[in-house]
C-alpha cells in the first residue's frame, strides 16, 4: 500500500529492518549507545554547524508527546503562553496550555491564513506576562507554512521563548532553528524522517535548557527537564520503544546521507508533479501556491464525487489518500508526498487518480 497520508509513512526496507535488532535491556550499555547516536544525529541533521548550541531529547510517544513535553515545559512560574494558530494542530497547542489556565487569548487566525506579524508583535509588546509564543510550522490542516523564521526574530526581539511544533515539517520544510534562535523544535520520526511511529524528540537550545531544569513541572511523564537529566546520564526515565528506536536511528542515517536538502528537494519535486497533474485534471488546490509547502497539498473534492467514494476507488489500486478536517471534513481530500516514495509511486497514483475521476465523470 502507497501511503499519501501525512505520516506514519512507507519505510525503506532498511529501515523496516532495522526493527529486527537482538533484545536488549534498556538499563544496558547497548541502549545508550543507541540513544547517543540518535541524539547526535538529529543535531546534525537539524542544527548543522549549531551542534554545540542544542540539545536533542528523546521521547518515547507520538508527536504530541513530543509538542505537550516542550510547551509545558517552557514555562516557569508567573509566566504565561501565547499560540498563534491557523489550524488544527495550533488550536491543540492552545487547548493544552488551556488545560493548565496558562494561557493569554490565542492570536487565531482562519486556516490558510498567515498571522500578521506587526499584530504579534504588539500583543507580545501588550503581554509582559507573556514567556512563551508558541507556534506550527507546516500546518498540516491544509499544508499551510507559517512564517516560522519572522515570527522567531520577533519573539527573539523581545526576550521571549519561541517554542515551535515542526512535527510535519522537520526533513521535509526548511527550518533554520539555530540561525532563528529557536528555543525549543518538537518533531517525530514517523514523517518526513520517514522513520516509525512511537519516537518523538525536542531540540532545545542549550543555555534555554539550564533555565528549564529550574522550572516547574507540570507534567510528571512529560517532564522534559527529567528527561534531560537522565539522558545526559545515557539513560531514560521510562521505557523506550527500543526497536522503534533501532529503527529510528537507521532512518536518520538514511536522511543524512540523503542529506536533508536533497529531502526536501526529493519531496518538493513529487508535490510539483502532483500539483501540475492536478491542475490539468481541473482539480483545484485549496491554497495558494505561494502558501504550501513540500510535503502535502489540500485539493477541493471535484464535483459529484465524495470523499469516500474517492478515498475508496483509489485505496481499491493500492492509494492511500487523507480526509480533510473539521468543516473542510467533506468538501477537501488531502495527499502527503512523504515517505521511502519514488517518483513512479507518484506517477502510479495520479494514474489511479485519473481512472477513478474518469470512472465517476462518466
Ligand atoms: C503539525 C503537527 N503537529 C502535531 C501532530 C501530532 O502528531 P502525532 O499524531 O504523532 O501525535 C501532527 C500530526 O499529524 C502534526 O501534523
């Protein structure tokens, strides 16, 4: 099965694997090993020429995990959160700072729309209290890009702590963390690290991390000062995925001698060819061309022909399409271009595409 969903995502054989490695104890010598080599590699691979300035913390649990860990964990007493949303996965930040009533109001914005930076920056200006701005990057409600890099130099301007949500967009969207000054990136290896589901990460700028460690903590498993100490340590508070872990590693030696841009190239070249084919066959992307990004486009369901009907027909010859969300839940379909794809994976959905388009426009 092809899977054009925005992760988890088809693996390589090699890594696929790499799963397969003899049963270890996670309290041994082999495990941080692992987890050394993981750590380091996300360095390089994320904050190249910048290693020394970062830290990588290794969670075992999706993405969310990994997002939660590093907004709550970014906050010490007295100070409170902004989220600039756009999307579902920016009202989930909100909705997770709200949990804790730590929250300013929500610079909100309808999805596909871009947050306009000379009102961010007067809100941070109008909220002293205000410690941490969080944000996503690929917005992956309709694989929107946020203006990542304006909104860090803004937040950076006024000594405050960006915090940003690159789940989908780490390896597949340029993100310059440490030349942006970004405090603290969640991402996971389910997407475009094309790695499995089950191991999440933060890169977290180091001198931020000694503050962190004298933060509270509002969270007892999503501690990332915990984590921190004991992974410093070579160990790990919990139980790790371990064989997700083995895998994990393996995908990002696979990214590395990718290299990350030739990635994102990789990726920016299937959605070209995606976007292009779809043109031609009259179906309309929801946004813009100057507002998507790499790795997935949103497309308007074409008349007469629902979603299910669509995801059906194409899942029938090996497609795996993605529903749109909250009120575009009936009206959009969406297609990822991430993953162990090649460009005739592509070329074979667009073919299904068209037959199934054929097959319903009679
Ligand atoms: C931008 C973004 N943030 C967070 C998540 C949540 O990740 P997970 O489902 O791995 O918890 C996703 C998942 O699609 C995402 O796209």
């Amino acid at each position: 099965m092809i899977l054009l969903n925005p992760g988890p995502v088809n693996v390589s054989d090699r890594v696929r694997q790499a799963l397969l490695q003899p049963d270890i104890c996670h309290r041994e010598s082999e495990f941080s090993e692992l987890l050394g080599a993981i750590r380091q590699k996300l360095l390089q691979a994320f904050v190249p020429g910048e290693e020394d300035e970062y830290t990588a913390i290794i969670l075992t649990g999706s993405g969310t995990a990994a997002v939660e860990a590093a907004l709550l964990s970014s906050m010490p007493i007295g100070k409170r959160a902004m989220v600039i949303t756009n999307g579902v996965y920016g009202d989930r930040l909100s909705s997770m700072i709200k949990i804790h009533r730590l929250g300013v109001p929500d610079m909100k914005y309808d999805w596909g729309v871009a947050p306009d930076l000379k009102m961010v920056e007067l809100a941070i200006k109008q909220h002293p209290e205000v410690g941490t701005v969080a944000m996503v990057h690929h917005e992956t409600t309709l694989g929107f890009m946020n203006p990542a890099k304006e909104i860090a130099e803004i937040v950076d301007r006024h000594n405050r702590v960006f915090m940003v949500d690159s789940v989908s967009g780490l390896g597949g969207e340029a993100l310059d963390i440490g030349g942006s000054k970004m405090y603290l990136v969640a991402g996971s290896a389910q997407k475009c690290i094309q790695g499995f589901p089950g191991a999440a990460f933060v890169l977290v700028r180091k001198g931020f991390m000694e503050r962190v460690m004298k933060y509270p903590k509002r969270s007892w498993y999503l501690n990332l000062a915990n984590y921190y100490e004991e992974q410093e340590r070579g160990t790990i508070p919990f139980t790790p995925a371990v064989q997700v872990y083995y895998a994990f590693r393996e995908a990002l030696d696979e990214l590395l001698e990718e290299g990350v841009e030739n990635r994102i190239k990789r990726f920016k070249g299937y959605a070209a060819t995606i976007r292009t084919r779809m043109q031609e066959m009259e179906i309309r992307a929801v946004l813009p061309p100057e507002s998507q990004g790499n790795t997935l486009t949103a497309f308007y369901l074409p008349e007469g022909l629902s979603y299910v009907q669509l995801h059906d027909g194409l899942k029938q010859a090996g497609y795996v399409i993605y529903a749109g969300q909250g009120q575009l839940e009936n009206k959009i379909f969406r297609v990822a271009n991430i993953g162990a794809l090649t460009k005739k994976d592509i070329d074979g959905f667009l073919s299904a595409f068209e037959s199934t388009l054929e097959k319903t426009r009679g």
